[in-house]
C-alpha cells in the first residue's frame, strides 16, 4: 500500500463556556468597592502575619485567614510600570506613533502589603520612574467599582 | 533504602520549528524520544518508569500522554504526568531526579514538549487569567485598560523588565546585546528555532518596540518541539559511558501571587524583578549539592529567559554575582562562548521556545556541554558544573537543577 | 519497603454537589486540618504536591493559585496533573530521595465547576474519535462494561450488586454526597439508564472537594502517634482506551503485581484486610477484584456474591462507599488512600472494619482507567 507523506489538519474547539468559576473573594472585594464610595480604601490584615492585602483576599500564604479591616491611604509608590501604543521612546520615532501612550503603573499604596495596578496620568513618559509617588486620582463621581481606583496622578 | 546518584545518559531533541504540520504530536515527540534511546544506547523495554508533560493549554488536549504515550514505548510501564506551566520540562527532569534517587525507578526516561501550532497559544495562555479577568470585569475594570495591562503581545514580562532596568542600571542596549548573544549562540545548534548568526545589537534595536521596554527582537518565539531526557543510577551510568553528567540536586521555589492576585485582590510580591524565589531556590540547590561559592564553582549557566532582560536578571538571582552586576559582566564578555562563565549556549529561550519543553531543554543544554557533546558550541573552557534554570508559573515560580561532571558524594 | 514512608495524617472536606466554597478555600481547609492532625506547622513541610487539572479548574497552571492555601508558599512544590493517589507517589519519591523529610499532598476538584463530561471528553484522541461526539466518560465505561459482562458472564444485577453495597457503606460515612441506606438491586436498576447497561446510580456523581495527606520520612514518622507505612506501591499505563481489550484492567494487574512485589503480597486475599478501590463505575469494582487477584479470572462476579467484599465480610472493600458515594476528579484515589489509613488507625467510625492492619488502596487516571496505582498500607 502507498503511503502519501501528506497531513490533514482538523479543526476541534475547547469549549469555554462550560466553566463556572467559583470566588469569594469578589464578596470580599465588594465590600472595599462600597466604601470607596466614601474615598475609604479598605484592605484586609492577616491575623497571623500582619500583611494587609488591598484588595482583600479570604485567605494567606500563612494558612491564616484575613480578618481584621484596615484603612489605607490613597498615596503610594511605583514599583513598575510600562507604556501602551508606540510613540517616540527614547528619541526613536516608532511606526504608528500617536504622541502620549497609556502609563500603566504597578503601585503599592501606604498601608498596604500589595501591588495593584492602575494608569498613570498628568506626567510625561520620560519622567515616570519606579520608585515615584503617586497619588489616586479619584473620580468626579464615585460609583463603589474598581474604575474608581483605576487612575494616579504623580503626588 | 539509600539515596541513588542520579546521572543524565541521552538526551533528544526533535526538530524545533514554528509550526509542525507534518507530524502530530506522538509523532513530533517520538523523534525526541527515539533520538534519545539511540543516545544512550537503550531501549523503551529498558525503561522502569516514564514522567511526561506539557502545558496543556496549548493543544487543547487533556492529558495527550493517554493517546500518545504508547508511540514512546510507555506501554505496561509506570507512568507520571507533571504540569507545572511554563516550567513544566524543568518540572519534569525534576520529577525524573526524584525517581531515580528514590531508588525505585532506576532507568526513567523524562518526556517535555509544546506543540503549539495545533492550538491557539493566545487563547492558552489567557487561560491562565481568565477566571480573575471575568471576576474584574464584573467588579468594574474598563475592558480596555485590561488588555493594555496585559502586556499586548509581550505580556506581563514588561513590568519585570521595567523594573529590573531600574534597580540595575541594565540599558535597552544591554537587552540587544543579549538577544544578539543568543541568536549568535543559536546558530551553531543544530535544534534551535531562529538562528541568526551575524545578527548585531544594533540589528535588534531596530526592530519594533511592542510594549516599553521590549522590542520584537527581545522576544522568544512560538516553538514546536519536543525534548527527551534518560536519566539513570550513578552506577549504571558509568558502565554506559566514560562522561556521565550527573544531576547534583534540584530545587524549585513558588513564590506564586500572580500580577494582580485573585479577582484583583493585588499580589504580595510588589516588585516582580526581585524574583526572590528564584534565590531560594539557587541557594538550597547550591546547598544540596555542596556548592559553597557558586561563582566561582559553577562554570557554565543556562537560565531560562524567553525576554531578553531575564537572561541578566537571572544570572544575578541564580546568585552568580551581586545584584546589579549582571549588565557589566554581559559587556566583559564572560557570558559568551569562550568567557569565563557562559551563559545560554544553547542560544537560550529567547531563541527556542517550545513552552512544555524550555525548562528541560536549559538542562539538557548543561548536560550535553558537561559531556562535550556540544559540537560547534561547545563552550570553550572545560564545564565541570552548570546551573539550568526555568521559570514561569503565572510570573514567580522558579525550578533550578546543578549538574556536574562528578556525582554528589 | 519497610518504615521508610509513612502517612501521618490526613483530611478530607465533606463531598458536596455544589459547595459554597472555592477551591481556594477548600484545599486552605485541608491543609490547616491535615498539619493540625499531624501536629505541625506551615514552616515544617518540606514540600508540597498538588493533584489538579487545567481542564477542570478552568485555568491553565492550574496549581499556581493553590501555592498559597496548600501551605506552598515559598516551599518546594510542584504538580502532578493525574489524581491525587499519583501526587503521593511523586511525593514519596521526594521522601525516599532523602532530600526532603515530610510532604503536604492535596487533591482537588469542583464538578460544580467545570460542569460534567467535557474534560473527559478532551482525553480523547482529538483526529478520530473526538470528532465524532459518540465517546465520553460513561459512554466509554458502558461498552467496559458490557465488555466485561460478556467476557466473564456477569449479570447486571450484580453490577446493581456492587452499588447496593457501596452506597449502604456510605450511609455510615458521613463525607459521603450519595448515600443509601438499606439500598436494593431493583432501586439501583430502576435509577434513570445513562448509557446501556450503566444506571445512574451505578456511575460516580462528580462533586466537589480537596483533601489533604501529610507524608513523613521514617525518621520524621518515629515522632507521629500513628503512621501508617507505604509498604509497597506500583503503577502502570495502558494502552489508549481503542487499542486495548477493554474487557480487564490490564494497567491495574500490572500495577498491582508492581505493587505486591515490593509489599511482599503474595496472597492478596488472604493477606489484604481490606481494600479500598477507585471504582468510578460499579462494573470496575468487579473488574478490578479480578486484577488484584482478589479472586480468579472471571471470578468478579462471583466475589460479590459471596458476601466477601462486603463490610462484615472476610476482605471489606470500599467500607467508606467508595467512588460512587463521591467522585472528586483529582481526589477520589487520594480518599481512597486515607480511607485505607483510616480503618488501620482505627479512625474510621461508624464504618470501621475491626482489625484491619494491612490495607490496599487503588487510584485511577484516564478513560476507563487507564492509568492504575495500588498501595499497599501497614500499621505499626
């Protein structure tokens, strides 16, 4: 019998759809969306070793669970950063570029033991550095979601 | 029942191209298999024990071994699966250490691939945060801002390097540099993806930034391949062969709190470049196997770094020198093929990356250049230890192994 | 082997349909309550080993978000990506290494989750027969089983047999999710037919649940109150699910004889005290009697009906109802090993065997399992 060297490619799926994911930290999380609501910015602190957790979480990497509700401060500092969209990095003019990219910022916030992320405004991209303070830029009208903790501004 | 030495004998690796159309993937990995038995000058009928894996994201296959593993000859054997994510392969040269100094399996033949192009690697790899993604969504997060944080087609390695660039004075200079170094390295080896011998620093700034600080020519790319490894006893090592490599230890650490924690909950390690995983899992490696300076005793290293940037970071966190000097050692020129301490002459990741197989492939790399197997890019000096290092998880888990040319005792 | 590994302690959650609970939090629950048994804290393990699957968790490196409820954090942990019973083995391999002195093994799933059949489903060869959406879990086990009913001659009544049998045992384990109390051959051959000759209450209910096994070395286990000693284990792979006879579970004999081997089982009928086996299918449990040499070939059947296997019988199997009192993917063989450990510590309660001190535990990956690891467990 011959054999012909030729493959055939099938097509299949992976059907997503069929998981539902199970959180209890969006309770949690619901909780310090409300009290933002009020410009209150409530993180969760572990009983067994004092790391606060912004936002909550329902459980440590210490087997204790998070008990006790902390108010953070709405000032920080970058721990990184990156840019999205080209513009002119470093001089080089890149194909597409648009003028001001989107600054996302990984920040940690005083009082808290954790790193969220958010956009940063206000400020040139050349001047952004980890190791900047920042401040949240809370929104005109406060809606108890994460965007009301989406943007900072340099403090 | 007494700990075993543990000693690599074959290593195969099957053709490492972007896609495979040719074979599926028994197929593909049989070539890495079969190429590793005529390594060692065994047979499957010799093997006591098979460990197996791959990210399973990729292929859109649940469990491929149960289809597959009988074209490897693992029929009738015991047989493991370890998924570990993008460390898998390291994950499972680990799983084949342990078997072998257990002392109950003593011919493990360990089995790593990616075949990527059968699936869709995007989609796989969101997987990784889709749950916490749909969580955030449903709390507020714009959709927009999501997929910009998401790294676009770098993905989150871009805040490590932003990060490490800071806290070490690395330039996007030192980041073509290395991209040329590994794609120079890549063309002397016969199983690498993109080989670019030639390609200059200058050649890498060029290409197209994709998200701040990395540019296209600092990326890895999307592999097809397959890596087979055979480890066996000390002892029956060398009645097969004068230069045995020998698994000195491994060690792995999970430092695991993602980007962004669960449902956005913010992760504990705020700063993704300190890697300190990473160090504890050097240390306790070097500790087991009684390497008390490693660098000054390790000769040869293969960290795994698909970014550019992680190729330095990762030297420093292997604890190879102080923090920050991984930059200026790169422009000495000891990190290349005829310095002091080269690093990926394999061409590293960022030259082949067959996501299930990287890991295992950074220690097959110091196995094959502690036996002289290494043709072309066989580094100069003599290797008598090597580090090989894979990392992955979401963005801080961690596996290292130390290998040498003697065993531990 | 002798004293080199031995369990000292364990925990399982209660086995629900749909648990309030993430996975998270079930696998932080076994973790606290398994170190609290053992009497030790987060910072003694030296190693964790966690049984999950991608495609049931819905996430790929499925175990990433488990580092930190398993005790994991900045440990030396991996994943097994098989059922938990496999965990414990790699974790044992870990042990005897002698680099490591004790290890947390957890397994886990949620059916309430990933929603039924699909994962099984993946398993399958993706060319040919994934294709054409005629094979699945139970589609699969029904022609096992009707493969094995023509090979050996059994009857379905006897497969009502086996279930009528577990899910009594299961009415005296309170973890249980399906139980029966006084359960009937006509019942269970009533129950809604699934795929010919499986009956629903002959087929597993998927669930949800972790549980947890806390590994030590001999050195390490000589300070526990109770350990119970791995004396022997072994493990096999067969052929994928068409090209093999379906009517045995050839993987199973062989990990079995693998197993005895080491354990110096050479009469396992007599030796065994009792046995806990993952039967996620009532005809395995038959089929799997067979393969540990419980009873001859073909002789399944006639095992049952002798009364044997039962809970007041001369070999008890799956006093604690088995599998098909609750089938957690990733957890059932782990439970079938704490199980076994259970009735040797006498800790078992209300379904305690008296006098077990050598026991069996069996776990199983892949369509009709395919994969098959036996342990053999001793007390002091």
């Amino acid at each position: 019998m011959e054999y012909k060297n030729e493959t055939v490619s099938i097509d299949g799926g992976w059907p997503l759809s069929t998981w539902q994911w199970k959180m209890e930290s969006i309770a949690l999380i619901q909780k310090s969306l409300e009290a933002l609501k009020k410009k209150k910015l409530l993180g969760l602190k572990c009983p067994g070793c004092g790391l606060v957790y912004f936002l909550p979480k329902p459980y440590c990497r210490c087997l204790s669970i998070p008990d006790e509700w902390v108010e953070i401060k709405d000032t920080g500092t970058i721990t990184t950063f990156t840019f999205s969209g080209a513009w002119a990095y470093e001089g080089i003019e890149e194909e597409g570029a648009t003028g001001t990219p989107l600054i996302i910022v990984g920040i940690v916030l005083d009082g808290s033991d954790t790193m969220t992320v958010c956009t940063l405004e206000d400020v040139e991209p050349e001047k952004v550095s980890v190791g900047m303070r920042i401040k949240l830029k809370w929104p005109e009208e406060l809606l108890g979601r994460l965007d009301d903790i989406a943007h900072c501004v340099p403090a | 029942m007494a700990k075993k030495e543990v000693a690599v004998v074959g290593v195969g690796l099957s053709k490492h191209v972007s896609k495979r159309r040719d074979v599926n993937i028994a197929e593909m990995v049989w070539e890495a298999v079969s190429a590793c038995y005529e390594d060692a000058g065994l047979k499957p009928k010799d093997t006591d024990a098979f460990i197996t894996g791959n990210m399973p994201a990729f292929e859109g296959v649940n469990l491929p071994e149960e289809w597959g593993a009988g074209h490897w000859g693992a029929y009738a054997k015991p047989l493991l699966r370890i998924t570990t994510g993008g460390t898998t392969g390291g994950s499972v040269a680990h799983g084949g250490y342990y078997a072998v100094a257990s002392g109950l399996y003593d011919i493990v033949m360990c089995i790593a691939f990616e075949k990527q192009s059968d699936g869709n690697s995007t989609m796989g790899l969101n997987t990784v945060a889709l749950a916490d993604a749909a969580a955030q969504f449903q709390l507020g997060v714009d959709p927009g801002f999501m997929a910009a944080f998401g790294g676009g087609a770098v993905g989150v390695a871009v805040y490590q390097a932003s990060s490490y660039m800071k806290s070490s004075g690395c330039t996007t200079q030192h980041l073509d540099k290395v991209a040329a170094l590994c794609r120079n390295n890549a063309a002397l080896n016969p199983y690498s993806h993109l080989k670019q011998p030639g390609l200059t620093p200058e050649e890498v700034a060029k290409t197209t930034l994709l998200q701040y600080p990395i540019r296209f020519g600092h990326v890895c790319p999307a592999t097809d391949g397959a890596c087979a490894m055979l480890f066996t006893t000390g002892e029956k090592a060398r009645k097969m062969m004068d230069k045995p490599a020998y698994v000195l230890s491994v060690s792995s650490c999970s430092d695991e709190a993602a980007m962004v924690g669960i449902a956005g909950s913010g992760t504990t390690n705020t700063d993704p470049c300190v890697q300190e995983g990473c160090k504890i899992a050097a240390a306790r490696a070097y500790e087991l196997a009684g390497i008390k300076e490693p660098r000054r005793e390790i000769d040869l290293a293969e960290p795994y770094a698909p970014f550019a940037h992680q190729m330095l970071m990762f030297y420093e966190r292997l604890l190879l020198c102080d923090e920050g000097d991984a930059p200026s050692i790169l422009d000495s020129g000891s990190m290349g093929l005829d310095g002091e301490l080269p690093v990926c002459p394999s061409g590293g990741v960022i030259s082949t990356n067959a996501i299930g197989a990287s890991a295992m492939e950074r220690v097959a790399e110091a196995a094959m250049q502690i036996m002289g197997k290494c043709g072309e890019r066989q580094v100069k000096k003599e290797v008598r230890k090597a580090v090989a290092h894979g990392w992955g998880g979401a963005v801080n888990f961690n596996v290292v192994a130390v290998l040498s040319d003697t065993p531990r005792r | 082997m002798d004293k080199e590994v031995a369990i000292i302690a364990y925990a399982q959650t209660p086995y629900e349909a749909d648990v309030e609970s993430s996975r998270e939090m079930q696998v932080l629950q076994v973790t606290r309550a398994a170190l609290a048994a053992a009497g030790l804290k987060r910072e003694e393990l030296d190693t964790v080993i966690t049984a999950n699957n991608d495609y049931l968790d819905g996430r790929t490196i499925s175990n990433m978000r488990l580092v930190e409820p398993s005790g994991a954090w900045q440990k030396n942990e991996s994943k097994v990506e098989m059922d938990g019973a496999y965990a414990a083995l790699y974790a044992l391999t870990r042990i005897l290494s002698g680099d490591h002195d004790i290890a947390m093994v957890i397994g886990e799933s949620q059916a309430s989750v990933y929603g039924g059949y699909v994962p099984g489903i993946m398993m399958l060869d993706p060319t040919f027969d994934r294709q054409r959406w005629l094979l699945n879990e139970v589609s699969a086990a029904a022609l096992q089983a009707r493969a094995y009913m023509n090979a050996c001659g059994v009857s379905e009544e006897q497969l009502a047999g086996v279930a009528v049998k577990n899910l009594d045992n299961a009415a005296k384990n309170p973890l249980a999710l399906r139980a029966m109390a006084g359960a009937d051959v006509r019942k269970v051959l009533s129950s809604r037919l699934l795929y010919s000759p499986i009956r629903e209450l002959m087929a597993s209910p998927l669930c949800d649940g972790a549980c947890a096994v806390v590994l030590a070395s001999g050195k390490a286990a000589a300070r526990a109150e109770k350990p119970v000693w791995i004396k022997g284990v072994g493990f096999s792979h067969d052929s994928y699910l068409t090209e093999r006879s379906l009517a045995e579970m050839g993987s199973l004999r062989d990990a079995a004889r693998r197993c005895y081997g080491m354990a110096g089982i050479e009469d396992p009928a007599s030796q065994l005290d009792l046995a806990e086996v993952h039967e996620c299918f009532a005809h395995e449990e038959l089929m799997a009697y067979e393969a540990l040499g419980l009873c001859a070939a073909g002789g399944g059947g006639d095992l049952l009906d002798s009364g044997a296997t039962r809970i007041d019988g001369s070999l008890p199997v799956n006093a604690s109802g088995g599998v098909l009192a609750a089938n957690v993917a990733c957890a059932a063989g782990l439970a079938r090993i704490i199980e076994a450990a259970m009735q040797i510590r006498g800790e078992a309660g209300e379904h305690q065997v008296p006098g077990v001190k050598t026991a069996l535990a069996h776990g199983q990956t892949g369509l009709c399992a395919q994969e098959n690891i036996v342990y053999v467990l001793g007390g002091e």
